[in-house]
C-alpha cells in the first residue's frame, strides 16, 4: 500500500463523510454496481488529479470496484478533505494529498501518482497532462487516453491540440450537457454563496454583489446571491452573456464602475487580473473579494500586498488587509477556489452527475482509445443520455414520450399550418 495523507487516523470520520456523499449519489452507485459485475477496469491503472472530496472518494470506490488501480492526488493545495483522504487510504486507494500542501510538495504528490504509470489520467485543471507532455515525457509512450473534467483545463488542452502540442486523446467531461449545465451552474452557484458564508457569515440581503463572468458559473452564483436578496452587478467582457445578464434583471457596468459600489466581489471567469490594483484602489473599506474560478489568478493578490501595511487571518479562510490609506480588504481562502477552499465544494447529487459522465467516459474509453487520435473529443451523446434518465429516474421525475406520430412530425418539412 502506497499513500501519503495528513493524519490515517481519521479514516473514520472520513468513512461517515463518504458514506454521507453516497445518499446522494444514486447515479454513480448504479454504474458502481454494473462496475462491479463486469470489471471494465481488470489490470488497469488510472490516475485521478482531482479535488480530493467525498464525491471524488464515491468515484474513486466506483472506479475500483471496476477492477482499476486507482491512484489520486489533488488539484488544488487547499481542497483536501482529510478525513476523506485517510478513509480512501484505507481502501486501498493510493492517495497522495492533504490539505495546505506546499507548492513543492503539490507537484511531488503530482509526480509520485505518475510513477504508477497510468493509462488513463483523469485531470481537473489539466496538471497531470501538463506534466506528462512537460518532464514526464517517458509516459506518453504507455497512456493511452485523458480526460478532463473543468472549464480552464478544457480550453488549455484545445489550445495545446490546435498548437498539434497534444500527444494522446482526452475527452472534454466539462463540455458535455450534464456536466456544465448543472455542475458549473447550480454547483459553483450554491457552494460558492456557501463558501462565502462560512468565511464571512455575512447578511446578504441588500448588499451589492459583484460577480465577475456570467457564464456557467457565474450566472449560477448570481442567481443565488440574487435569491438571497443581494443586489447583484455583473461584469462580462463577451458582449453574449453580458446581454444575457442584463435581460435577467442584473446592472451590467466595467469593472472600474463597480469597484467602487460593490460590497462583495465573486469571480468566476477561468481569466486572469480580473481584479487588479486600479481595481482596490477605488473599493470601499471593507470589501470582500473571493474567487471560484480553477486558478487563483483572477484575484491579482500581489497588487493588494503592494498596496498594503499589514495583513492579518481574522477568520477561518479569511485575511484582512490593511491598505496604507487605512481601508481594509478581505480575501478569501487566498483568492483559491473559495467554494472548495472555504466550503465543501459542490453537493453530492450534483457530482453525481458530473462524476457518473467521468466513470462511464472512463469505461468508453477503455474500449475506444485505439480509435482515438490526439485531440479533445465531446462525451459520447448516449453516455450524456443515459445519466439524465437516471438522474430523472432517481428523483422519480417521469417525462412523455413521442408518439410516432410525432417523431415523424418533428423529423419531417411538408406539413405546416
Ligand atoms: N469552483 C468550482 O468548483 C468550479 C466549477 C466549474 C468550473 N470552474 C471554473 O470556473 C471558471 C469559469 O467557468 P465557466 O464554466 O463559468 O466558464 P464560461 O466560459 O462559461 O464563463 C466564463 C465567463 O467569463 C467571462 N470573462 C472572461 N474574462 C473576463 C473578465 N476579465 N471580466 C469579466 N468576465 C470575463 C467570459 O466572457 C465568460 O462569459 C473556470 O476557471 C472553470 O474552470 C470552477
């Protein structure tokens, strides 16, 4: 056995919080139990960079129960949740992570999980990828497929297939329907108001929220904030959504407008500098920043150093700054993923969905790569199919179906009024 975690002997807790993560993951348990049966994964080794979260633990068991080796590490220094990481070390899960690993540390984790040699690697932000066509060249020889699972991580590996930089073929999980329709949206929109909350434990009724980005994301994180009664600004760059938030009932305006009414500021762009010294300059004494985008880049924290005397952790997960004017600034979780770093990250039953397109690409994977060529392919339709009907199924929501009568209609040209 082979890990390395914060403490094993809170494997326990980390039992009950997996246990709590597997009520409301009805999807994942069934393709777990087809898994189980039909070992899809005999003599297969794959690598999981993942934020290590009870969800991702309800995976990984899934994986393993398909007869995988499966080896994880985390894709981010502050989204571990021990107690998961110590009960999947447990299960013989090869983990290498904890939460507030050093920057060092992170990319040795990264490393050890590759000396497992996989052959599929399943990223979060694309670092296994990145190191394997970096220092880890040696690999490309045995992986024979990739998969990522966010935003940021998708468009790094379109960039790197259009440069012909992508050696080995990596299914997009972000792009299909099922994913980023209810993950990014209803998932980084309620857990990042969660996050908020526990490091601020703010009133939000009637403050000013600015939300940086309306896409998947961001649209979600406005309509929660919204819900609560904050009055939400949206800032866009892509004149799209930014019409599309301004039809929804949000004052759109450029950053430098914003900046200096809003109370609270929630990145969600997969940008960088979004929030940059121009930006503190004009803000009001006690502004709260915070960022769900994958980097924490967004938040350009070394412009609100230089702009600072001191600064101070006045709560779990977050910091004050005290500006050389005498304001105060107070960042979140260090401008990291917010919803995962100062929160749970997303609920259960909406990783079922995200986590049930992993394992079932996983499986279509294992019986396709020969045919694949290095570039970024879309989940098959039919994988994006089967998990909303049996996510509708498990929550006994039933639809109608076409009469044929219909299907002929819907397909045809000739008939009209
Ligand atoms: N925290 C989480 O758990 C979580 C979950 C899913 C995705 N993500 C990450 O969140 C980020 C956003 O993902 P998404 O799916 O919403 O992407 P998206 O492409 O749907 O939306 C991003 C939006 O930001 C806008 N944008 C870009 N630069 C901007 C700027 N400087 N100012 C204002 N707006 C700008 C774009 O025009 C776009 O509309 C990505 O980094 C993604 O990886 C995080």
């Amino acid at each position: 056995m082979n890990y390395q975690v914060k403490d094993i002997t809170i494997a326990k807790q980390g039992q009950q919080t997996l246990a709590w993560a597997r009520r409301e993951m009805p999807v994942l348990n069934s393709i777990e139990a087809e898994f189980r049966k039909n070992k899809p994964f005999k003599g297969i080794t794959l690598a999981l960079c993942l934020h290590v979260t009870k969800e991702t633990g309800i995976l990984a068991l899934a994986l393993r129960e398909g007869g995988a080796r499966v080896v994880l590490c985390g894709s981010n220094p502050l989204s571990t949740q021990d107690d998961v990481a110590a009960a999947l070390a447990k299960e013989d899960i090869n983990v290498f992570a904890w939460r507030g690993i050093s920057h060092a540390d992170y990319y040795n984790c990264l490393n050890r999980t590759l000396d497992f040699k996989p052959h599929i690697t399943i990223d979060d932000g694309a670092d296994l990828i990145s190191l394997i066509h970096s220092k880890r060249t040696e690999l490309l020889k045995t992986v024979w497929a990739g998969q990522e699972e966010t935003t940021t991580g998708v468009i790094r590996l379109k960039a790197m297939a259009k440069d012909g930089a992508l050696k080995y073929p990596v299914v997009a999980i972000n792009d299909t329907p099922t994913k980023h329709m209810f993950d990014n949206h209803y998932g980084t929109g309620q857990s990042t108001i969660d996050g908020l909350l526990r490091a601020t434990n703010i009133l939000l009724a009637g403050k000013i929220v600015v939300v940086a980005g309306y896409g998947d994301c961001g649209s979600g994180i406005a309509k929660r904030a919204q819900g609560l009664g904050a009055r939400v600004v949206v800032t866009e760059v892509n004149p799209l959504p930014a019409l599309k938030a301004t039809m929804d009932g949000y004052k759109v305006m450029p950053m430098k407008e914003a900046a200096k009414i809003g109370d609270v500021f929630l990145t969600a762009t997969g940008d960088k500098d979004v929030l940059v010294g121009e930006h503190f300059k004009l803000m009001k004494d006690g502004a709260i920043l915070g960022n769900s985008g994958h980097f924490n880049v967004e938040i350009k924290v070394p412009d609100l150093d230089k702009l600072s005397k001191s600064k101070k952790i006045v709560r779990a997960n977050l910091e004050e700054f005290t500006l050389r004017d005498g304001r105060h600034m107070y960042l979140i979780a260090e401008g990291r993923l917010m919803n995962l770093a100062a929160a749970e990250g997303h609920p259960s039953a909406v990783m079922d969905m995200s986590f049930a397109g992993q394992a079932l690409t996983c499986e279509w994977l294992v019986k396709n790569y020969k045919k694949l060529s290095p570039e970024v392919y879309d989940v098959p339709q039919e994988i994006d199919e089967r998990i909303s009907k049996l996510k509708l199924a498990s929550m006994g929501v039933k639809i109608d179906t076409l009469t044929p009568d219909q299907q002929k209609y819907l397909s045809s040209w000739q008939e009209g009024t």
